[in-house]
C-alpha cells in the first residue's frame, strides 16, 4: 500500500532532484529515503526516477507521479487545516507569502498585533517575488500570500487590505517646488530607476509609464528599493515610491518625494489564498486583524 511518507519522500525527491538534499528536506537519512523510493516504485509497477552520479532525473511517468502526489499531499494538509480550524481559527501553523517590497514595512506592524489577537498562531513567514510565490500557494506550499492586487488565476480568491499610492522620489534641489503635484507627462522616464525584471513594482511602475517614451536603457535593475534610493539620493534618477515604504527607504535629506496629480498612481494590497481551501474562518480573522491594523497606517 501506498503511504503519505513515500509520496513527501517523492515530491522532495523531485524538488531538490537530488538524494542527500531531498533526504535533509524531510530529516531522514538518505539510505531511508532511497529505499522507500524504491519500495514505491515496486508498489506502483514504474520507475520514477533515473539515479546518476550526482543527481537525479524523474522518468516520464515519475513526472506524472509527481504531480498527482503533490495534488494528493494538497488535499491531505488541506484536511487538516480544516480540523484544526474547527478547534479555534487561526490556531497552529500558518504559512504566509509577502512580498518583497510589502515585507519589510507591513510586518513589523502587523507581527505584534497578531501575535497578540492569536497567541496560539503558528506563523511562518516566505518573502519571494508574486510569480514563485504563487506557485508555491496552488501546490500547497503556502497558506496565503499578501501581493499587489490582482490576481487571475481562477483557482484563487483575494480580498483588498489597503491601497498605496506611488509617489515620486527624487533628488532634492533648491529650485524644486516641493508642493507641486507631478503630471505623468512629466517623468524624466530617460533616467527611470527601476528594480530588477521579476519585481511586480517594476511591472506596476512601467504600467503607470505606458503611455510615455520607454525607460532609457541605463535604468537601474536593482534587487532592492534600499538600493534603488541610494541611486536616487546620489542624482542618477528618479522612482516611484510605494507611500508604505516612505518612512523607511527615505532618511536621506538628498532625497526629495512629491505626489503626483489626480488621479494618483497606487496599487491594491490584499490577502490571496486558494479557493480550495478549507480555512475561510482563519482567512477571514487574518483579514479582521490585518485591516484594523492597516486602517492607521
């Protein structure tokens, strides 16, 4: 028969491709994991793996093993989530996507506030880029995620939390009217400094940009906003700034923000989750103590 550790060894298996790795993953030995692999290879009549030297390849049917163990283990903690919140919502492990540029100015306000609302929470963090991180919430990996709104895949659901607006950051100079609201026609998108492809606020920023001349080609692809402000506060352009990240990113007196003119450029931060999902209560609370929290910010 069949058991739910062959198919986690399985899926480790074919994540890390790799024995020694995959057998960390799941804190067995790698003799241990080897020999339930194959014990689940005689079971099912098919060879799920080719074993080489220093890594592994999954068969053809390995490959369609795979994703039906994942579907199966998806269900199973599913299960369980679902007994669990029947207990007490929000109780016990929660695995919470964010990305990178909510993470560092959303979480120090919301960590304290849950912790206190839900004391029993078990919560673990991933901060990634929207794309991996929404792989990792349809194959269960993950509970929810907060991203910038919206999704598309019909196999989620969200809900909006708060909307942050863009402003322009710049360099500061005597002669610049810091009560001036900026009209897009206005960018200097020559020297638009921007993060690294990969990052939703790029997209979010080249979005509001669409109608203007491309970005020069000397456009900054920068891996975080710290660095892009740095840039900025030295003279090398310009950016759009999430208002969130405002009271972090700019402590430099080089660095000036103004607004833009109405309407203003923003994006909807909300809470995604799988519609399959069995946790609604939990959901729902997270919401509840996430939007009284972001309603002051």
């Amino acid at each position: 028969m069949i058991s739910l550790r062959q198919l986690r060894y399985l899926e480790a298996l074919a994540t890390h491709l790799h024995f020694r790795r995959a057998a960390d993953a799941v804190a067995v030995s790698q003799p241990a994991l080897s020999m339930q692999i194959k014990e689940l290879e005689a079971e099912l009549g098919v060879k799920l793996v080719e074993r080489q030297p220093n890594s592994v390849r999954l068969t053809r049917e390995g490959e369609e093993i795979v994703t039906r163990a994942r579907k199966i283990l998806t269900d199973v903690r599913d299960l369980m989530d679902y007994a669990q919140q029947m207990s007490s919502p929000l109780a016990g492990p929660l695995r919470l996507g964010i990305i990178p540029s909510i993470a560092p100015y959303l979480l120090p306000r919301i960590l304290p506030a849950l912790t206190k609302s839900h004391p029993d929470l078990k919560l673990t963090i991933r901060e990634t880029l929207t794309e991996p991180m929404t792989r990792e919430l349809l194959a269960g990996d993950l509970d929810a995620m907060i991203i910038a709104l919206p999704v598309h895949d019909p196999a989620l659901s969200s809900e909006a939390l708060f909307t942050d607006r863009f402003l322009l950051a710049r360099q500061s100079c005597p002669d610049v009217d810091r009560q001036k609201r900026i009209k897009a026609s206005e960018l200097d998108t020559e020297n638009m400094l921007l993060l690294e492809e990969g990052h939703c606020l790029r997209d979010q920023a080249l979005n509001y940009c669409q109608n203007l001349p491309a970005p020069g080609k000397n456009t900054l692809g920068a891996t975080s906003l710290a660095t892009v402000m740095q840039m900025v506060a030295a003279g090398y352009g310009v950016t759009l700034l999430p208002e969130i990240c405002a009271g972090v990113e700019v402590r430099d007196e080089r660095v000036l923000l103004q607004r833009f003119a109405d309407p203003q450029p923003a994006r909807t931060v909300g809470l995604v989750w799988r519609k399959s999902s069995p946790r609604k209560q939990d959901f729902e609370a997270l919401l509840e103590t996430l939007r009284s929290i972001v309603t002051q910010l």
